[in-house]
C-alpha cells in the first residue's frame, strides 16, 4: 500500500524516506509538491500534519479527501491539536495515534505508522508495533576530549537526531573543538519548555551553551508585552543556568539565497531566531547553518563549510 505523506516538518519527511517504506512524501508549504498532485491522489491514504489551523491547510487536503481516499490530517507540534484531526475522515482514535508515531519521530516509527494505517484503515492484515518512545533529550556520542577544558554546549531539536539531521551540530562542534581552547558538546532536546529537570542539571554543569531551537521562555512575546500577562514569559531555569547563551542561526533559506539576499536572514528567520530568542536573553550570534535541498527535493541543515 502506498501512503503520502505531507508534513511542513522536513524532519518528518527525512524519516519517513529512511523508513523503508512505501511513502510519497513531500512538504506542503513548497510549491514543488503541487507538481506531485497525479501521484498524490493515486495513494491509498494521505497523511497531512502541518503547523498552524485548519485555516492553513491547502484546497488539496480538501480536494483528496473528497475523492474518499482515507486522509489523517494532524497538527505539527508535540501535542495533539484536536480541530485538525477532526477533518480527518478515518476514526479520530486513528488520528490520534498517527500523530503519537509522528511526534516521536524517527524511522523506526514511520515504518510503523505505515504499517499501523495499512493494518487498520487498509485492512491488511499486516500487523504493526506501538511507536518506540525516543528520550526526550541526550548526548551525541563524541570523542572523550583528553583534556579538562572548558565545555560548550551545542542544543538542537531531538527531530534531528531521530532522523539522522545531525551534521550541522557535529560540525559545529568539531569547529569548537578546532579551537584548542573548549571542547563542544552536541545536545538534542524535544523542547526548552517544559522540559525536564534532568536536561537543566546537564546544562548546568557546562560552561557555555549554543542554542538553536525556539526560545524557552514562549512563542508570543506579545503576551509579555506592557499591560500584558509579564508571567507568560517564564526564563527562570534558563537564568539560573549562569553561564553565557548564544543563539545559534541555523537558516531556512541555502547558503546561496542568504548570500544573494539585501535582506540577510528572511522574516520568519529575524523572528524565530533573533527577535524572538531576545525575550530569552540570549546573544544573537551569526548563521552557521542553511537548508539545502537534496536530490530528493527534500532539505537538510548543512553547516557553512
């Protein structure tokens, strides 16, 4: 059986074409997958998960769904959001545990996800397993540096290391470690917010930190803002930290277009990496990363060579 997948989260995508199994994958927010629609809609069953409402998704979600081909449509955060899955056409259980393969990631669990659809909206037969729980957080392994400098932390999201996306973050540390003077240490992670004490602790005991996901303290600094609610916008753990954050670019554009560009960064990058990551007070630094686009047409963070 064959499924498409249509996720905005290319991390998705990178896992679903090392699971193995039969998908047709492309991101929904690029206008290279209307060229796809043919293929698309000859699926058996489409799974869409995107950031946003439902008011985001494409007439194309609405479109495939009115042939009656079986369609999972799903948030792109970790937590479920309940008014997408409700314009899924099979039982919202289903839904429901699609997005839990989905939100802990990685190629073993696309593999399942495709097996569990085509078992139990399919029908067949194949059978499926549950979907593996990936720690929250962790280490990359690294060489043990034979010295006792000074230890710099490198964060990026666990979506990463479920798919392998990992490069950028070794190669940054690799430039760390170049120095002579600090040894860098890859650390992947779900989220700053709400995240575990046990990350804090491990954080704790570096003595600087690079950081490239979304800020710890929200995502609506407006919420902050004079008049508004001040205690939305949390950073307690983050400051007690007491040591040196640095925000990390990792861009959504390649080298090339951040190169040609008037501009420098795009809109969504100047609020996602710098304006935003300020409410955390973290020293915006410069790109070190970029997207670029692979023979698959998928995209990859690749670290400025």
């Amino acid at each position: 059986m064959r499924i498409a997948l249509l996720s905005t989260s290319d991390t998705d995508l990178l896992s679903a074409r090392s699971s193995g199994a039969d998908y047709v994958f492309a991101n929904p927010s690029r206008p290279g997958h209307q060229t796809m629609a043919e293929v698309i809609e000859g699926c058996d069953l489409v799974v869409g998960r995107i950031l946003g409402s439902p008011q985001d998704l494409c007439s194309g979600f609405r479109r495939i769904a009115g042939t009656g081909v079986p369609t999972v449509v799903l948030g792109g955060e970790q937590q479920p959001s309940a008014e997408l899955m409700e314009l899924s056409t099979v039982p919202i259980g289903v839904a429901a545990q699609a997005h839990h393969y989905l939100a802990e990631g990685g190629p073993d669990n696309l593999a399942q996800l495709h097996a569990f659809l085509s078992d139990t909206v399919l029908l067949t037969g194949e059978g499926f397993e549950a979907p593996t729980q990936i720690p929250a957080w962790g280490l990359l392994d690294r060489p043990r540096p034979a010295s006792d400098l000074p230890r710099v932390g490198v964060l990026f999201y666990r979506a990463h290391q479920a798919s392998g996306n990992t490069g950028f973050a070794h190669a940054l540390a690799d430039a760390i470690d170049a120095t002579g003077q600090a040894v860098g240490v890859p650390i992947y992670s779900a989220s700053l917010r709400a995240a575990p004490d046990e990350l804090y602790a491990a954080l704790g005991t570096l003595d600087a930190l690079v950081v490239t996901v979304l800020a710890a303290g929200g995502s609506q600094p407006a919420t902050a803002s004079a008049g508004g609610a001040d205690e939305a916008w949390d950073v307690a753990r983050m400051a007690a930290l007491d040591i040196p954050v640095l925000q990390g670019l990792c861009l959504t554009s390649s080298r090339e277009e951040w190169e040609a560009s008037d501009d420098g960064v795009t809109p969504l990058d100047s609020a996602t990496q710098i304006a935003i990551p300020e409410f955390d007070g973290r020293i915006i630094t410069a790109p070190f990363s970029f997207k670029e686009i692979d023979e698959d047409g998928l995209p990859r963070y690749v670290a400025d060579p």
